[in-house]
C-alpha cells in the first residue's frame, strides 16, 4: 500500500491552458540505497532514502482529435517509440480515456540519461498525472499508483513530491519531510553504467546496514551526521565496472564536502554541500578541471532538493 502525501499535479510543477499541459518532471538522488535480499519474482529487495531535486525535464501535452499519441525529443539519440516509458505510460492510459485519446508529446531533456537520476521514471509518472488530466481518465490516486508500479520500480516515487523512504522493490512509498532543502553538486561522467549490469555484479550483504541513523538524522535536518551516513550497495560494483566512475569519486571527495556518493545505479556523483556558496564553488571548481581535460560530455550541476 501506497502512503502519499499531495499528488504531484496538486502541487506547484504543473501549468495548465486549454488542450495543453504542460509539466516539469524533477530527478532524484538516492541519500541511502541498501539491498536486503533477492526476491522469488527476480527483483531485489531494498531499502532506500529517494529525494527529488530540482533539475528537471520538460514535458509538453498537447490534445489531438485522433488516435494517436506522437512523442518528439529534443535528444535525437534516445528512442521516441514504444520503447520509452513515456509512451508506455500513454499506452497504459488509452483504455481509460473518456475523450478521444490522442496527444502530442514534446520532451524536453535536461536530466542525463543511465545516470542513476530516475529521468525516465519521473517522465513516465509525470506522463500518467498528465493525460489522466488531459483525456479526463477520472483515475484516483491508487490506480495511477497501479499502473506506475507497472513501468518501474522508481515511478510510484515520482507521482509525490516530497523526499521518501522506498521499500518493497522500490513502490512501497513512504514520505518524509525536512525542514529546508540541501544544496548538492551533481558530476555525471562520460561514462553510463547499465543498470542490470551493476546489479548482476553486486554481492547481497549478509547483514544489511540498518538504515535507523539517517532516519534520525534526516528527520532532524543534521547535515554533518547525513553527510557520515551517506551509502550506496550499488557504488562498489559499479567502480569495479567503470573504474573512471571511482576516480571521479576520488576527485569530488577532495572537495572536503559534507559527503559525497553515487546516486542509484550509477554513473552520477553528488556532493552533499553545507551552503549554496560552498556548491557553487565546488562546482566552479570541477567546471574548471573538466575543461582542462577537453572532455565536454561530463557535466555539472548545482541542485537543490524539494521538501
């Protein structure tokens, strides 16, 4: 069962006109992610500390007269048919439409992609708030969680917007809240690492690390003590796959942040920043160090997440 707070589209991401809505889709970091076993259906079972942030993707819906649904991207890389989750979302909603079922769909990406940033869960959730509007589905919150748990273990995350502790594969949500939001450096490398990949490679910890101390202390808003109990499962087998990952780790940890750490299954790093000016300085800091290289497909961001 589902425990959420307001639903993503009564909140403050969401524009509105006539035959279009138009909705900002935000990327998360993972603050904890512990894994607790195997389970019987294949998938893993976890534990983890997911907080949205503010870098976003745009999604734009525009209503149509046919049957169709016609998605465009600004990345021509990344594919626009039934492959993507934004089109299995519309695709789940069809049955549902009490008006002619057909949309545009114009994706504007910003979020990087095999990043570990759940940009394609917050499309795909974001999808589902959108057309329930749009073709006036009349869905409640319990079947659009539903169908999110079909698309992915990180979609039912994105239909709130508030930091949350994920259990069950990721669906069971359970919201969090803290009193202001954190300043972090994100650095995506070069370098993507493949989910199932990072996953096959993983070794299931006999004794789990209890996730209790930063419970408490991101209950407490206590940066210092959030900053020591930064963790990733994921982190240790994605360096062995991609030891440049690991060396950028090392890199961002000169920096003497709050902490730093991987987000998900990779490949992005965040540092956890005591200050907006400490963030920006140490994202000054890598922008200069990536340009001496000439490597222009590593980026930086100074992000802020939402509460």
């Amino acid at each position: 069962m589902v425990r959420t707070a307001a639903p993503f589209a009564d909140r403050h991401l969401i524009r509105s006109g006539t035959g279009t809505i138009t909705i900002w889709s935000p990327a998360k970091l993972n603050l904890f992610f512990e894994i607790l076993g195997k389970r019987a259906d294949g998938y893993h079972e976890v534990e983890t500390l997911m907080v949205p942030i503010d870098l976003y993707d745009t999604l734009t819906f525009e209503h149509i007269t046919d049957c169709q649904i016609i998605l465009a991207c600004n990345i021509p890389e990344l594919p626009t048919d039934e492959k993507n989750l934004i089109n299995k979302a519309a695709r789940l909603l069809l049955p549902h439409a009490m008006r002619v079922p057909g949309v545009k769909i114009n994706h504007n990406k910003k979020i990087p992609w095999a990043a570990g940033l759940g940009g394609g869960s917050g499309n795909a959730a974001c999808t589902l708030i959108a057309l329930n509007i749009l073709w006036e589905c009349n869905l409640g919150k319990s079947e659009l969680y539903h169908f999110a748990c079909q698309l992915g273990s990180d979609v039912p995350f994105f239909l709130q917007n508030t930091p949350a502790w994920c259990t069950g594969r990721g669906e069971i949500i359970t919201p969090t809240w803290c009193d202001s939001g954190y300043d972090f450096v994100i650095l995506k490398p070069n370098e993507g690492l493949s989910t199932a990949a990072v996953f096959q490679h993983l070794t299931i910890p006999r004794n789990p690390l209890s996730p209790a101390s930063m419970k408490e202390a991101f209950a407490s808003g206590d940066l210092h003590s959030i900053g020591w109990l930064l963790h990733n499962r994921l982190q240790e087998p994605s360096f062995e796959l991609s030891p440049a990952v690991a060396a950028w780790y090392q890199r961002m940890s000169h920096h003497q942040s709050a902490g730093v750490l991987m987000s998900g299954s990779g490949s992005s790093l965040f540092a956890l920043c005591r200050s907006s000016l400490e963030a920006s300085r140490i994202k000054d800091d890598l922008t200069r160090g990536i340009a001496t290289t000439g490597d222009r497909n590593t980026r930086v961001f100074h992000v802020r997440s939402l509460h």
